[in-house]
C-alpha cells in the first residue's frame, strides 16, 4: 500500500462525488420519458444494433473491488464509483482546475458555527429513496451515529469526528453530537476545528443509507444483509438491478432523481483488465474506460470512434527511502537527483506527464525549498561524499502493477548505477510487495505511485505519524514529530492564509528528510466513444461520475 | 515372430552387423531433420554462449531509443525501455534454454521411470504410484511451484528443480498406460520367457516404443516452460527482473499496443521459442527412429 | 473390473483429502495476506495505523487462527456441505462456484469437441503421410502455436475477429442491455472456446501422430496389411485401435491442461467461469475460495483419471486392471 501510497489516499477518500449537486433544481426532465424501474429481465432489447445504442451505456474502472454495496465497507475504487451512482453524500465537491470547492448535494445548504464546531445542514426536500419511501433528516442521523458499529467499516471514517459517535452502542441510538431539528434540517457537532472535515464529508464512506431498511439489520453482519448483497437502495441518480461477480454491475436509471431524471436508461459498470479494456473500447463493446495504462495512449489516439482525454492524473511516483539503510542524507539526495525524470517522461509515458516540485499531493512548496531536479554529476559527487558503501547493492522494491513501471525501473536502474550505485531491481506482484514493505531490513528504496492535484495534503498526515510502530514498515520512515505536529496544528487552524503558512513550514521540514520523493506525475488516460456525451472528466479522474443523470449517448 | 522376420529381413540383418549404439547413430544421422534440429539447437545454445560476442549490452537502456523499429544499429528494434531487442534475445536464451531443457529433461526422466514402473509392476506399486500422480495433477501446478519456490528462495535453479520435480506425472501416466499395454504384448512375453532381465526389457523394448509419444511430450513440456518461467518471473519468483527470458520479453504482447503497433518486441522470441521447440520435436523423432529399429520411414 | 472401480473409488476419498491438506499448506505458505491482497493502499494504510481493528478483522475471518485449526475448520465446513464464504464478495462460496461450473463445462466442453475433430483426424493424416509436406505444415504450425502464450493467441484473436473484421464480440457472455438468445451465447463462446480448443488440439495432434506412426509399423498392421485388408480398414480398425492407449492417457491429461488453459482464456475473454474465480481467489489471496475451487478441479480430475484407467482395459482387453493384487 505504501508504495501506491501518499495521496492516492484520497483518491477514495475525497473521490466520487457521487451525483453532483451544483444545480439541484435542474429536475425539469419529464420522467415519462424513462420506463419506470424493473428487473434485469425486462431491460428491453434496444432498437439499434451495433454501434448505434443510445439508451445503454457500457463503463469500466480499471482496479480491485468489494462486492458489498453498504457504503461503510468502502475498501476499493471500483467499489466507490458503484455507490457514486446509486447514493448521495451531503454535500459534494466540484474541481474546476485549480481548486475544489464545497456544492450542494442532499444539503441544498450548511451552516458553521463561528467556533467551527456545529455544521447545521439544510436538505433539499421532497428527495425519496429508490423503493419511495421519503429521505429525512432521520436517515442523517441514523447513517453518522451507526458508523462506527457496523463491521468492516472503512476507518476513514468522516463521521467518527462527530461527537459521541464513538459512544453509541444502541444500533439504533442516536450520538450526542447529532441533532435533527425538523425533517430537512440536522446539526453534527465535531469535538474540535477540523480543517479537514469538510473534504471528509465528500468521502465515498460518507454516503447516507436508509434507516428504515437498515434499522432492524444487525451492524455486526453487514456484509451478509440483503442491502448489502443484492438490494441496495439509495438516493442517486441511478437503482441497482444486479451484479454479476467478475462481469459487471447493472443499474437503471431513477426516473425521480432530484436532479433531474438520468438521459441513459441502463448503466453497466464491467470489470475488465486493461488490456481487455483497450480492446473492447476499439471494438465499441465499452463507452467508457477510466484509468488506462497511459502507455497505451498513441495506439487509442489512432482509432476514429475514440475520444482520448489525457488529464494530469493519479500516477505520482518517486522513491520512498528507508531511513533504517539510507541513513546519510547525502545518500538519499545522490537517489532523489539522479534519475532522469524528464527523459522517462518523454520516453516511456509519450510525454503526458510532468516533474513534480511539491513534496505532497496539495501541499504548498516553501519559498527556500530545495528541488531535486536531475543532475548526475552533482548527484556522483554526493554519493562519493556520502557514507553510502558502493559495493552494497541498492535493493529498490516495486510493485509490478503500476503501469509503466516495468518499463521505466530500467532505466532508473541505468541512471543509478551510472551515478556509482550497483542497484538490485525486486519487482513484486502488489500482495507480495506489500508483505515485503514489513520486512524493513531486506530494501532500501521502495517506488511509490500516489494520487494527484486537489487532495488534501491530510490524506499524507499518517506517512508522518511519528509514534506509530505499527505495522513494522512506520519503522522505515523518518520519525520527525515536528511534521506530524506540523499536520495537527494546520487541522485545527481554520484560518485558509495561516494553514498555507503551516503548510509550508511543514513541506519543508519533510523535503528536508530527503524521505519521501516524488519525482514525476504522469497523466490520466481515458477514454470515450465519440457518441457519448456531457462527460467531463476532471484533471482529477475520480469525479468523473459527477453529474451522470446529463450524460447522453447520440446513435 | 515369423511374419516380422519376413517383413522386413534386410533390415534385421543390418542391425546386426553393428553394435546397437552405433547403429543408432546411423540410424538417427539418416534422419535428415533431426540433424538439421540438432544443427539448430547447437546454433541457439552457443549464441547462448557467447551472447557477449554477438551482442551489445542487454541492460542498457537508451531513452532516446525506445520502441524502435528494427535497423541497422538494432538488428531487432529495442523494447519499451530502450534497450537493444537482439541483445536481449541472445542473453534470454541463457535462461530459457536452462529453464525449458533442464526442467523438461528432469521431468521426463523421472516421469519415465516412475511411470515404467508401476506400468511393469502393478499391483501396489501402481496403485501407490498412480495415487501420488492422481494428487498431483489435481493440484493447480502453478500454485504448487509458487509455494516452492517461495520457499527455497526465487532463482534460475529453483525454477528449475521446482518445474523439474513437480512436472512429472503427465510423462509418468503416458509411460505407465504404454506400458501397461505393451507388458502383454507377444514380444515382451517371450522376452521375459527367454529370461530377459526386467530392466533389460525396458532399455531395450519398451523404451524405444514410448519414445515418440515422450518425444512429443518433451516437445511441448519445452515451449510451455519457458513460458511458465515468464508467469513466475512476472509474480517476483523467476529471474531477477531485468535479466532477460523469452516468456518475460513475449509477455509484453499481452499490451495491445505491443501486440499491433510495436510486434518486433514478440515476434522475436516467439520465433525463438518456436525454434527450440521445433528442433526438439525433430531431435525426439530422429531418437524414436534411432532406438527402434522397427521404424521405418516410408516416403 | 467392478471391484476395481469400486476400490478406485473409495481410494480416491484419502487422495482427495491429501490434495486439499497440501493446497491448504501450499495456500497458507504462499506469500501475500488475504485481509489486505484486495484492499486499495488508503483503507490499507489506515487500517494498519490501527492495528487492534486489524486484529478485529482478523479475527472476524478467521484469519488469527493457526493453519491447523484454520484446516480443520474448513474441512469440517466442507464435509457438511459447508465451503465457508470467500473473503471478497462474503457470499457462499458453494454458490459462487455453482455459478462457475455451466459457463465453464460449456467452454470446456466445446473446447474439447474442437480439440478432438482437430487433433485426431489431422494426426492420423500426418501419420499416414508422414515427412510430406502437409505432415510438416502441420508440425510447424502446431508447434509455433504451442511457442506462444495462450494470452497472445486470444489477444490476437480478439484484435482479428472482434476489431477489425468486427464479426464477434471481444468478451462476456452475453451482450448487455439485450435479451439473452442462444445465438448471443454462441457468438460470444466461439472465440473462446477456438482458441482454447485450437491450444489443446497441437499436442493431441501430435500424440495422435506419433502413435498413429507406432502402430502403423506395429507388426500386426503389416499383418494386416499382408492379408489384403483395405487400407482404410487398416488404418480405422488395426492401427487407430492399437495407438488409443496414449490417445486416451492424452486425452485424460488434457482436462488438468483445459483448466490451466481455461484459467488464462477465461480471463482474457471475460468468460465468467471457474478459471476466472481461480484467478481471483489467487489474487486475494481468498482461501476458503480457492481451497473450493481446488477441491472441483480436483474431484473432476480424479474422475477423469478413473475413466481413463476404465478406458484403457475397454480400449486394450489385454490389460487386467488391479490383476496383480
């Protein structure tokens, strides 16, 4: 995990805005015009053959997924960008470029109260659940004060911050800091300034769930109850009809959604490999790929049908030093400066990517910091200086998985060694490389692939955690409390300008360590049939979802 | 008896003139293709050899010069990371040829063995031979070999021995249902009327009669090693990653844009698995010829 | 013969427990934890930072037990029917294999079917022509087939029929948003079911060459031959009958081979069966999962070992199974 680590944290923690909310009244789409709900049987069959289907889209995700559909066992992406369509979050978060900014989704409003404590949500009234019943402010209650019972719950957890959620043991009981004021309002009291909470709420853990199906369930068999396995209802865009292990998940368009009725009647969501992916995309058996190999991006740019968007994405990598082995710093600057970023770049990624300067994903570079730009020659010169033993190997560990990174760890290999190191290349398939990050005296360097522009740098904060032992690999890292405090004092200034100063003191202090590198961001690559429209994928993939209920397919 | 001495007299006559290895080695040496696969494999294994001479550095990665089409600087293109396609070819055959021939080789021999005794024996050893077999095969090869070679530590050698020492039982049931059908054959009866000695019987009548179908299976046990070896590599447990092996360079066509646009990065090793496979099959023919003195060529 | 099969049968309980002991050894001994093979680095990372929860998900698992008693437990599961639940989807896992086992047998079965009218009948061609052209045409291309990953082969096929001459359907087994038909069905089988076929039938092909050739030569075709029989009954009734025996033990070999094969075909085709579950339950590390999956392979390969030896005294009436004791 380490290694595809740091803020690709937050790619599930602030990711999926689940049915974006940034204009709620848009509802004006009669929903006559889509067939009411039914069952995976009765999907009538389309009129168009071929290429031309306008009513069913066929999507992927490339990654791992959990098959449980209660959003408190939110472990894995592709699980998230299935509750993106079918639940809502209180409010969601729009990315328009440079920043991200709160929006509306359940809560057409919020209020904080001046000591940053009490956040008083107004919801969008009139919203129903998938089966009719009406949402209430009950069901907020319900969803935060259960969190923490229910098994398999995902840690990061936004609602752990709310007062008294810890407390509540009573399935059905309703925490301290948790107040329903009418049936469209409800204040959550947090037990301090959080800085973070409000990118918390957007996280896919933070969907709400009904309270009068989940009510009589018991929290400690979530995985198990029906919700869970086959019938989840939600508030989206979009009901779930079935998933077929390995093969897809099913959903139909909600012809009451609240923000207007989806255009596209039927939404699968396959699982495929990548490659597979590529191929199905050619062929025009897949609308939609997320998350493709960038290397892949000159073969897909031939094909007419495709849309190709290549958007500055999740694929930050660099070394990860393990301050155990490495324990001159001007053994890990000789690492940091001598490989050649640019040229890999260029080479293996067709040039759709960038150097990073920043130490953190969303995290400001101090004034007076030190970049580790590539340069070999200062970088020879500080290996010689170092007390690095040249006749040791450098044993470098990867994960296999991360695209690209086969092709690029050689010529890492070649830059070190040509700089005076004698490297050992250690590619692992990811269960075994994470089973080898505990084994903290068998690398030096492990390659670390993390997230993107527009994460909170608090998604990074437990890389610093400077008490923590556990597991063994905490060991490997620099133990500096000062970053970790660092992290704390930024959560609790609300203040935007005196955070940014924080923030900056704190980036320094870890570029500095000479610990954590990164050296290069490569983009995103997605792509799209030409006949599908109103997507819009964000320079941060994860939010590609937003907004689905617009998305139209033209025959 | 009689209508074989009938058949073919001549033929008796000429063994007989020689010692049987000698005559063997005519015998083989006839077969045109299986010196053409030998000439082959001697070519493949002393380009193995002396990869150094006829060959740039393997490792060396040319950022400039990625997926490059071939040309007069790359004989073969270079690969995704820049480096030199021939290069890699010639070094990879180290490790394929060890992995694909010494595993198969390890394999057959104790498939052969395992498998003509319990076809000779029957009875309990079978049953108990078969029984190990039946366990075996039952059990995906590929977690089996993993957990080994897990366990001794990732190497050239442990592939190897794992591949080698776990890959057996296919070879063993072949041997074992030919045997069991030759050991009533007439021939073998009267062998061991006259008082033959088992394992006399063996060398010199069953073994020549399993030779083709061993033949094939060595043939194919060859390619899907060397392929096996790719699928290890790639979970961490074959070779140490940037050590060339035709399975991990063929692996890379598993991109569609490898595949497609950039086929010089598999079509290389594929031809050169083929190749060793193919003069494998064609040394395993002239082998089945050169042991059994029955075979004849008609043509 | 009745006592022979029954003993075999009986036999094959004890074998089958001794597979599922040394998968379960093998699965614990494999490096990768199944509480965290699946998970994405960000739950990962703060599960650990809290390792009483990790414990707690352990132990909900079962996963804090020593590999004795983990074994024992399953294997009291799987005696009563019970196969326990796989850790990624928490559904039984009786029930996903079930789902498994149509969508494979259907494959399998095809494959087989390609693989024998393939092999067979263009083996004994090649033996009876044997160093013509055809004949090493066929070597040549059985054997350049066999030098390339399963994985290319279907890749390519995809690329070719799916692509670009855009006449099948690259994956699935079922076009979605459309009523399932037959047809439907057929057309997304064909390409898996061909390349796994074809994969299969080079080997057969040449075991069916080799030991067409064995038997051509073999003392009582040239008696047959001597008597004036026709050479098509030569061939059809002496030689093909005689070099059965290693077509058989081919044949039975070939289902273990089919299930490897299948496990990459599957995959590359998105053919949701039981290769693909395999796949999965080793990428998760999922062991209840897998330890089910091994114990079908394993059943189906017992029983096909069982009527290859039952085959082979049908096939030869020389041979006394089970004679000697």
């Amino acid at each position: 995990m380490r290694t595809r680590g740091l803020a690709m944290l937050t790619v599930a923690a602030l990711a999926f805005s689940a049915c974006q909310a940034a204009t709620p009244s848009a509802s004006s789409v009669p929903p006559a015009s889509v067939a009411p709900g039914g069952s995976a049987a009765s999907v009538a069959p389309s009129t168009a053959t071929g290429g031309g289907v306008t009513d069913t889209l066929q999507m992927h995700w490339l990654g791992d997924l959990t098959a449980i559909w209660h959003p408190a066992s939110q472990e894995t992406f592709s699980q998230a960008v299935n509750f993106q369509l079918m639940f809502d979050k209180l409010i969601e978060r729009k990315w328009d470029g440079a920043t991200w900014t709160p929006v509306a989704d359940l809560a057409d409003t919020w209020d904080i109260s001046p000591d940053g404590l009490t956040w008083t949500f107004h919801l969008h009234p009139g919203i129903k659940w998938h089966d009719g019943e009406a949402f209430t402010a009950n069901d907020v209650a319900f969803t935060v004060s259960r969190a923490l019972l229910n098994t398999r719950k995902n840690t990061q957890n936004a609602w752990a911050a709310v007062v008294g959620v810890d407390k509540v043991t009573d399935p059905n009981g309703i925490a301290s800091g948790v107040k329903v004021i009418d049936d469209n309002t409800i204040s959550l009291t947090i037990g301090a300034p959080n800085a973070d909470f409000v990118s918390d709420l957007t996280d896919p853990s933070a969907f709400i769930v009904p309270q009068h199906i989940l009510k009589d369930t018991d929290p400690k068999a979530v995985e198990t109850i029906e919700f869970s396995t086959t019938k989840p209802i939600g508030t989206g865009p979009y009901k779930f009809i079935k998933y077929e292990t390995d093969q897809y998940s099913q959903f139909e368009a909600n012809p009451d959604y609240f923000q207007g009725a989806p255009k596209i009647k039927n939404v699968f969501v396959k699982r495929l490999l990548g490659d597979q992916a590529i191929a199905q995309l050619e062929s025009g058996d897949l609308d939609l790929s997320i998350r493709l190999n960038p290397a892949e991006k000159g073969r897909l740019e031939k094909v007419p049908t495709l849309d190709v968007l290549s958007t500055s994405g999740v694929g930050t990598y660099g070394p990860y030093m393990n301050m155990l082995t490495l324990t001159d710093v001007k053994t890990r600057k000789a690492i940091a400066m001598g490989v050649d970023a640019q040229g890999i770049i260029d080479s293996i990624y067709n040039g759709a990517g960038h150097i990073n300067r920043g130490v953190l994903p969303g995290m400001p570079a101090a004034d007076d910091q030190e970049f580790f730009d590539y340069d070999p020659a200062k970088a020879k010169q500080l290996l010689d200086e170092s007390s690095w033993d040249k006749s040791k190997p450098l044993r470098i560990v990867f994960d296999k998985s991360f695209a690209g990174v086969e092709q690029w760890t050689p010529i890492m290999q070649q830059n070190l060694q040509d700089i005076g190191f004698k490297v050992e290349l250690i590619g692992l398939e990811t269960t075994a490389a994470i089973e080898m990050y505990d084994k903290i005296d068998q690398f030096d360097v492990t390659i670390a692939q993390g997230g993107a522009q527009g994460v909170s740098p608090f998604a990074s904060q437990i890389y610093f955690s400077c008490k923590q032992t556990e597991p063994a690999h905490f060991k490997t890292y620099s133990r500096n409390c000062a970053i970790d405090d660092g992290f704390v004092a930024a959560r609790k200034e609300i203040d935007e300008t005196k955070r940014t100063e924080i923030f900056k003191s704190v980036s320094k202090l870890i570029n500095d360590e000479v610990e954590k590198v990164s050296w290069w961001t490569t983009n995103a690559l997605s792509a799209k049939t030409k006949r599908l429209q109103g997507v819009t994928i964000p320079p941060d993939t994860r939010e590609f979802i937003t907004g689905v209920q617009n998305w139209t397919l033209t025959p | 008896m009689a209508l074989r001495a009938d058949a073919q007299p001549i033929q008796v006559v000429a063994v007989e003139r020689h010692s049987p290895g000698r005559a063997a080695l005519r015998r083989f040496v006839r077969h045109r293709l299986a010196v053409v696969g030998m000439v082959l494999l001697t070519i493949i294994v002393l380009l193995a050899v002396f990869a150094d001479v006829v060959s740039s550095r393997p490792f060396f990665t040319d950022v400039k010069a990625v997926s490059q089409p071939p040309s007069a600087e790359h004989l073969l293109g270079t690969d995704r990371s820049g480096r030199d396609v021939w290069a890699r070819v010639v070094h990879g055959a180290r490790t394929s040829l060890v992995v694909g021939l010494g595993a198969v080789a390890i394999y057959v021999v104790i498939g052969t063995v395992l498998g003509g005794i319990a076809g000779v024996r029957g009875g309990r050893t079978d049953f108990a031979i078969m029984r190990a077999v039946d366990t075996l095969m039952s059990i995906p090869t590929l977690l089996l070999v993993i957990v080994f070679v897990a366990a001794i530590g990732p190497s050239l050698f442990s592939v190897v021995a794992v591949i080698g020492l776990l890959g057996w039982p296919g070879a063993c049931r072949l041997v074992r249902g030919q045997m069991l059908s030759l050991r009533e054959s007439e021939y073998i009866m009267a062998a061991r009327v006259v008082g033959v000695s088992m394992p006399g019987i063996l060398f010199r009548h069953l073994l020549p009669n399993i030779m083709s179908s061993l033949a094939v299976l060595a043939t194919f046990g060859v390619a899907s090693a060397i392929i096996l070896e790719a699928g290890l590599s790639f979970l961490g447990l074959g070779v140490k990653v940037p050590v060339p092996s035709w399975g991990e360079m063929i692996n890379a066509a598993q991109s569609p844009t490898v595949l497609i646009d950039t086929p010089w990065l598999w079509i290389a090793p594929g031809i050169a698995i083929a190749l060793t496979v193919l003069s494998v099959n064609f040394i395993g023919d002239g082998l089945r010829d050169a042991l059994d003195p029955r075979a004849v060529r008609r043509r | 013969m009745a006592t022979y099969i029954l003993r075999r049968i009986l036999i094959a309980f004890p074998v089958l427990l001794g597979i599922t002991i040394a998968s379960f050894v093998a699965l614990s001994l494999a490096p990768g934890d199944p509480l965290t093979a699946r998970m994405d680095p960000t739950v990962l990372a703060q599960l650990q930072r809290n390792p009483q929860l990790l414990q707690e998900r352990r132990h909900e698992l079962g996963l804090d037990q020593p590999v004795p008693v983990r074994y024992v437990i399953w294997l009291s599961g799987a005696l009563q029917g019970d196969l326990g639940y796989s850790i990624q989807s928490h559904r039984p896992i009786a029930e996903e294999i079930a789902k498994r086992i149509p969508p494979t047998l259907a494959l399998m079965s095809v494959a087989i079917l390609i693989a024998v009218l393939v092999g067979i009948p263009l083996g004994i061609l090649a033996a009876l022509r044997p160093y013509s052209k055809a004949d090493y045409g066929m070597t040549t291309v059985t054997l350049a087939l066999s030098s390339v990953p399963t994985f290319v082969l279907g890749l390519a096929a995809i690329y070719i029929f799916a692509v670009w001459l855009d006449v099948l359907p690259s994956g699935g087994m079922q076009t979605l948003g459309r009523p399932n038909s037959i047809l439907d069905f057929a057309s997304h089988l064909f390409l898996p079911a061909m390349v796994l076929g074809l994969a299969s039938a080079a080997p057969l092909l040449r075991y069916t060459r080799a030991s067409m050739l064995e038997a051509l030569n073999g003392e009582y075709v040239v008696a047959a031959r001597a008597k004036g029989l026709t050479p098509n009954t030569v061939v059809v009734r002496h030689a093909f009958r005689n070099s059965l025996i290693p077509i058989i033990t081919v044949l039975g070999l070939l289902l273990p081979e089919l299930v490897a094969g299948a496990v990459i075909t599957e995959q590359i085709f998105a053919w949701p069966g039981m290769g693909q579950l395999a796949v999965r339950a080793a990428s998760d590390r999922d062991p209840a999962l897998m330890m089910g999956v091994v114990l079908i392979i394993g059943t189906a390969v017992l029983i096909t070992n069982i009527l290859v030896d039952i085959t082979y005294a049908r096939a030869d009436p020389r041979i006394h199974l089970g004679a000697a004791s």
